[in-house]
C-alpha cells in the first residue's frame, strides 16, 4: 500500500537537512500532498483549537447546517427515490476566517477568536517556513514565492476555512466535498484525529490521507503549478461524506495577493531550455484575481481549461 509521504519538519534544522529537503522536494514533485509531524505548532495550542472547533460547530453551526441546502436535497432525493448521487452540493458546513472579517467570526463560543487568531498566525509563519524550502528545492532565491505573491504593499491573502462534515445517512449519494484542485498557494490542513475521509487522486486510484493526531497536511495549489512551471503539480482530492463521526477539518491557504501577477519562474524556464534548447513557458502570465474569477466559476472541473481562459483575459 501506497501512502503520501510523512515528514519530521524539526529535522530541518539537525543533521537531516539534506534529506528532510529530499524528501519534502519528492513529496511536491510526485504527490503533491506530504503530511508534517514535529512542525512547530505547539500541542497545546492544537488542542485548543480542537476544543474551540467543535463547540462551535455545536453552539454555532449545528442548528444552521441542519437546515442547509445540503441536508434539504439530499432529503428530496432519498424521498423520490432517485439513483447515483445528489448534484451540485457538498455535504459540508463551511465559513471562513480572515483578517478582514473578524466581525463575522463566530462570536458566541467562549475563547474561539482568541484561540483561532493564534493559531492563524502559528499557521502562517509555517506556510512562509515550507514556502522557503519550496524556493530552495526549486532552486530559487530565499523569499522568492513570497514575493511573487505580493503586489506592492498587499501581501499574501491567508484565508482559514473551518469545516466540518457531519455524519450523513447515505454516503453513497452525496459527497462531503467534490473532487477539486486547490487554486492558490500553499494549503496547511489540521484534520480530525480520528474520522478520515480526504483522499487525493494518485496514478488514476483515489488514496486516503488518514488522520495523524496533531500533523498538518500540506498541499500545493495551482498557482505554486504555474510558479514552478509545471514541477509541482496541483493534484486532485475530495472528502467522502461519512456514516459516523463528525470530521473536523481547518485548512488554511497562503495565496497570491489578489493584485499580484503569477507567471513561471524565469530560472525554471531556462532550466527547461538547457534540456530541450527551447524556452518551455506551459503556462500563461495572469493577475491572481482573474483566475479567482474563473475558478469560482469552474472549481470543480479540470484546471488546463481554468488556465486557458485567464491566459485570454
Ligand atoms: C478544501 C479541501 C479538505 C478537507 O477546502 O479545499 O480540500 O479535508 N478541504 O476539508
Ligand atoms: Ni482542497
């Protein structure tokens, strides 16, 4: 059995440099997923945020989620007795966290925007640390996909979404979420310790990530794709709706600045021209923001033709 590589980040910094590097590098290059242990977020911080999580899905998001579009269509499907699998909607309760919103927060579970402040910006100087070994497998300059991202004075967007997928009647109809690839940067995903449910499409067969209590699961978007010229490619998954348990998932996304201009890295192209005596450039130039555009419209469909239509615009 295959399963997606797990790395000791605190090895980073000893004697296992070289093939911690060679294995995160291996974990970009050929799974596009890599779960960390010894990452640096401190335990107990993790542990709050689990606490805080689940009581707000229970004071906040329960009552909410229960009369979602989700739970109404899956009722009308099962009731009219239809086949194969409800269209067009996850079986998932979602909201997102970021700096500019911090008066949507939940505000009703005691302790959870101090506790999620915290652990946002814990999340984000690791998403700046696996940006830095990202530059130096890729052989760019230190800070060179950080800067990429920022667009004079605006920086990276960090955006954390807090999601939970409750326990669902009939799995077999409804996905918790559809198959996608992630459109931005860096993706550092803290999942539920016990109910699994991520998969991610490797060689044609769907794989498990399963649970690591207290791991961060990093994966690429398809800008870091585009940056790398194809080196690291953004790789598809999806969330199974489960019988039991309710999975937590927060993943956190290190994106482009919505301004700012993503295209290959000149250093990676030339490297492509030693090899084959011509510049490869496989993908266009674009603001960040168009491709948003696009990829609200299309997240769920292959993303060649996603890059297709913002190379037109
Ligand atoms: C996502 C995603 C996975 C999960 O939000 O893009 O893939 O486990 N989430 O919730
Ligand atoms: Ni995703």
């Amino acid at each position: 059995m295959t399963t997606i590589p797990v790395i000791d980040f605190s090895k980073l910094d000893g004697e296992e440099r070289a093939q911690t590097l060679a294995q995160i590098s291996k974990g970009c290059e050929e799974w596009g997923f890599f779960q960390l242990v010894n990452h640096g977020i401190p335990v107990e911080l993790l542990e709050r945020v689990k606490k805080v999580g689940g009581e707000c899905f229970k004071l906040e998001r329960e009552e909410v989620f229960n009369k979602s579009r989700a739970v109404n269509l899956l009722n009308e499907f099962v009731e009219s007795n239809k086949n194969g699998k409800v269209e067009n909607v996850d079986w998932e309760d979602v909201f997102l966290l970021t700096d500019d919103n911090h008066n949507q927060w939940p505000s009703n579970t005691p302790q959870f925007k101090e506790t999620m402040n915290e652990y946002r910006s814990e999340v984000k100087k690791l998403a700046e640390r696996v940006l830095e070994v990202m530059d130096e497998n890729l052989g760019l300059s230190k800070g060179y996909i950080k800067k990429a991202f920022n667009n004079n004075n605006n920086g990276a967007f960090f955006g954390t979404k807090v999601s939970h997928y409750p326990p669902c009647p009939h799995p077999e109809k409804v996905n918790g979420l559809r198959a996608h690839t992630d459109a931005g940067g860096v993706i550092l995903l803290f999942q539920d310790d016990q109910v699994d449910g991520l998969q991610i499409l490797k060689d044609g067969q769907w794989i498990d990530v399963p649970p690591i209590p207290n791991a961060i699961v990093i994966n690429t978007g398809d800008q870091i794709e585009v940056l790398s010229n194809g080196k690291y490619k953004s790789v598809w998954h999806r969330v199974l709706s489960k019988p039991d348990g309710n999975r937590r998932s927060i993943a956190s996304f290190y994106n482009p600045s919505l301004k700012a201009t993503i295209s290959p890295a000149p250093e990676l192209l030339i490297l492509e021209e030693k090899k084959v005596d011509q510049l490869i450039a496989t993908y266009p130039t674009f603001v960040f923001g168009n491709y948003m555009n696009v990829y609200n419209e299309q997240k769920f469909l292959p993303k060649e033709p996603r890059f297709q239509a913002v190379a037109a615009i």
